[in-house]
C-alpha cells in the first residue's frame, strides 16, 4: 500500500478553484424554456443558428440488441440535455439501414410530425450523421428544426472550449460540417449581382455574378484558411512547452477515456488539484496538466484530455489534435471506464479506435496502457464481481470515495519504478548541482565522502542517468 501522496500545489478549502470558476460561469446563464422567437415555418427562413430548447430524439436501430439501441439513444438524451435542451420524447425505428431520402422513410417521417405536433416540440435530433439532402427533406415534413448527432456534439464543444486554441478548433471543425450544408430556400440564395456588384457596367460589364450561397461559401473557406493558420502557430508554442517538459525526468501520464467516465475527478483525487468536474458530457474540452509526487519520492505529470465518444465526428478528431498529441506523447496512458455504465466494453473499443487512428496517423507505437475502471461506489457485488473477472489487470478506484486510489498509486509507482536504473556515480565538489538534483528526483541508497568528491549509489530515471554518463564508475 502507498502512503500519503504529496502535491505539489497547495489548495485553500475557501479559495474557490478554477475548475469551481468555470462551473458557475457555465451555469450562471440558462436558457429559458417556452421563450422562442421560432417561425412556425422553417422555410422562410435564409440563416438559422444552432438553438436547442425543447426536442424530440429520433434513432435508426440498425445492428447490435435492443438494450444496445437504448444506451445509445440514452447517450443521446445525455448529449442534447448537455447542451441545454429539454427532452421531450424519443423513438427509435428498427431496420436495415437509414432511408436515403428522409433517414426513417416517409411514412416514419410523417408519425415522427405527428408527435412533434403533440409535444410542441421545435427540434428533432436525429442519433446519426446525415446527409444535406437527409436534413432538408426530413425537414421539409417535420415543419421544425432537424439536427444530427455531429451538429449537436460540435454544438456542445461550442459551448465548453475555454482555451484560444479550444475555440479555433471547434470553429474550424464548425465550418467544416457546416459548408456542404449550407442552404437556403425559394430564390433568396441564388440571388446574383452583375459585373460590377450589380451597377449597370455597359457593354462586356454585366453579367452573371456570384451567388449569395456562393458568397457565403467562399467567405467560409477563407475563414477556415485563416483558422488553420492560427492552429498551425499554437501547435508550435505548444509543441516548445512539450519539449521542455520532456527534457526533465518527470514522467508524463495521460488520462484518456469516455466522456463522463470521471477523469478529471480521478486527476483531482490523485493531485489534489481544481480541475472542473461537472456531471456531463464533454465537461472537459482543453488539456489540463497537474503535477504530483509519489509517495516514493518520484514526481509525476497527470495530464486530463478530452472526452471521447462512439461515432465521434471526423472534424473533431482532425481538430483536437492538442489534446490527442498528449496521448500521442504520454510516457504512460490511464484508461478511464465507467464502472456503472452498461456497456464499458463498448467505450473501450470508442477510445482505443480513436486513439489508434492518431497513433497510425503519427506512425509511432502506443504507450503502454493501465486501465482503471472508476465510480465502483455506484456498482452492485454481482456486478463488481464480473467487472474484476472480465478485466483482470485494471485497477478499480472511486474518485469520489478514494477507494482503491492507493492501489492505483503503487501501480502507477511500479512502473515508474520499472524505468530507474542503479548506478553509482563520482561526484566531484565542483559539481553541487549534480547532488542537488539526485536528491531531487533520484533515490539516493548510498553516499561516501572522498577527498575528490562524493561517490554515490543511486537509483534514478533514465533521462537522468544518460545525463551523468560520463560520472558513472560502476
């Protein structure tokens, strides 16, 4: 058992923390219900914003069992509550494949305006990614609002980006989704101007000119050249950060997993620091570091990234590269599961796809990986019996209560541990600094005095014993 872990930042129990900051700042302004200024029909409309009040889930059910059909449908409720709708109803229809035209076909389409008449509901939210033409034909029959599941998760990475970088890369990925589907209706978008932005230049001057829509698309993309630009010069300032921190012996340890699945409680156990934690979706969006010591003496790096999710969109996984890069540059990777969720294997498999696709893309071997299946307080015997004979080399913890958080501690410490190497090394008097150091981030087993210097027996890092390379006598 590992004793008390030390931190290395002090938090006051009155001072509030700035994960206590961002959380009131997030719920101090709520939408409020009933309050609309939406048309009662949608095609008058040229430009909608994103606006989520009072919604109806709709899901295509096409493999995997019904309790499989209602988690994800469940999850669903969970990402549009998230961003701050109220769920009215949900249905889901079972067959092969989405309709092409509608997504549920014209019939289903039809029952689907049926309910959102009975619910007074001004949204559907559809469990899938749809086509342009998906969306406007189903929305040519609801009569409401249609979004799909990529709009709303990229809806609430709006909401939560904290960091400059956070939010470039969630309007990057914004106007990517958003640019194949711009749209509008009866003639307003295909209004031309003539040659000279619609004056009457005379003979060889007028003519056919840019569309409204192709106004706005070319706009878009000079946005978007704009934003990638910008990224390109954070990844520099964040790249120079990562190689002075990889030049220390401090071990980096990344903390991955499913959305909610309690990582950034989990930091906050094992760092005693004031990461936010909020029971939601995506509460994290930006890379957060705290830095810890063992009970052992070594210090470590616990970084919390973002969430992942099943069927995540393809923009994001381009757009958050930030946060994949620490996984992509982690000594060490802690999976985090939600114990109590019905299905973890099928989170497993959503991280480790994700994560997988970077480390292709970045041609380099995954770190190795401890998986920690969290929130055990909220798991009956029955089922904590077969977690631990289904996943027999996890560690299973509870953030909340500090259960098994010693267990993970001595896991994480015995692998640390795995990386030292024993040496003995002649330090001449000159060289202070070097024990200085030892003493610091090193185990010191045995020290003697000479007449040249000091000889030493020490078990460090490597990153350190390469450095003192050339003081080793053994």
């Amino acid at each position: 058992m590992t004793e008390l872990h030390e931190t290395t930042e002090t938090v006051s129990s009155t001072t509030p923390t700035t994960g206590e900051l961002q959380l009131d700042d997030r719920t101090a302004l709520q939408r409020v219900a009933g309050l609309s200024t939406e048309l009662t029909d949608v095609t008058e409309v040229e430009y909608r914003r994103l606006r989520l009040e009072q919604v109806v889930l709709v899901g295509v059910w096409t493999t995997g069992t019904a309790d499989e059909a209602q988690a994800s449908m469940a999850e669903l409720a969970a990402l549009a509550e998230t961003a701050g709708s109220q769920v009215l109803d949900a249905v889901i229809q079972r067959r092969p494949k989405p309709d092409a035209a509608t997504y549920l076909g014209s019939g289903k389409a039809e029952e689907l305006r049926e309910i959102v008449l009975a619910t007074g509901a001004d949204t559907v939210i559809c469990d899938g990614e749809l086509t342009p033409a998906q969306l406007t034909a189903l929305e040519r029959v609801v009569k409401v609002k249609v979004i799909d599941r990529t709009a709303l998760i990229l809806d609430i990475f709006a909401q939560h980006a904290t960091s400059r970088e956070g939010k470039a890369q969630v309007s990057l990925a914004q106007m990517e989704y958003m640019l194949p589907r711009l749209r509008g209706w009866g003639e307003s978008m295909s209004r031309q101007a003539g040659g000279r932005a619609g004056s009457n230049g005379g003979v060889g001057l007028r003519g056919p000119g840019e569309t409204k829509i192709e106004t706005d698309r070319r706009r878009i993309r000079e946005r978007m050249a704009k934003l990638r630009k910008e990224i390109r010069g954070m990844k520099t300032a964040r790249t120079v950060k990562r190689a002075q921190r990889s030049r220390g012996p401090v071990p980096a340890l990344t903390v991955v997993g499913y959305t909610n699945a309690g990582k950034s409680s989990l930091v906050n156990a094992m760092t005693g620091s004031g990461v936010l934690v909020q029971d939601a979706l995506f509460a994290t969006l930006d890379p957060t570091t705290r830095r810890a010591r063992l009970a052992d003496g070594h210090e470590v790096v616990f970084t919390d990234t973002v969430g992942f999710v099943r069927h995540l969109p393809t923009q994001l996984v381009e757009a958050f590269r930030s946060t994949l890069e620490e996984a992509v540059h982690a000594d060490l990777l802690i999976h985090v599961v939600d114990g109590a969720d019905a299905f973890p294997d099928k989170q497993i498999s959503a991280v480790r796809n994700v994560l997988n696709e970077v480390f292709d893309d970045e041609e380099i071997d995954p770190p190795p990986e401890l998986l920690v299946i969290n929130k055990i307080d909220a798991v009956d015997a029955a089922r904590m019996t077969q977690l631990r004979a289904e996943y027999r080399d996890a560690v299973f913890v509870s953030a909340r209560t500090g259960e098994g958080i010693d267990e993970l501690f001595a896991r994480i410490t015995e692998f640390v541990e795995a990386g030292d190497v024993e040496a003995v090394l002649a330090v001449p008097f000159s060289r202070g600094e070097v024990m200085a150091r030892l003493h610091q981030h090193a185990h010191v087993l045995e020290t003697d005095h000479t007449a040249e210097g000091t000889r030493v027996r020490v078990r460090m890092p490597k990153a350190i014993a390469a450095e003192y390379a050339d003081l080793r006598i053994d």
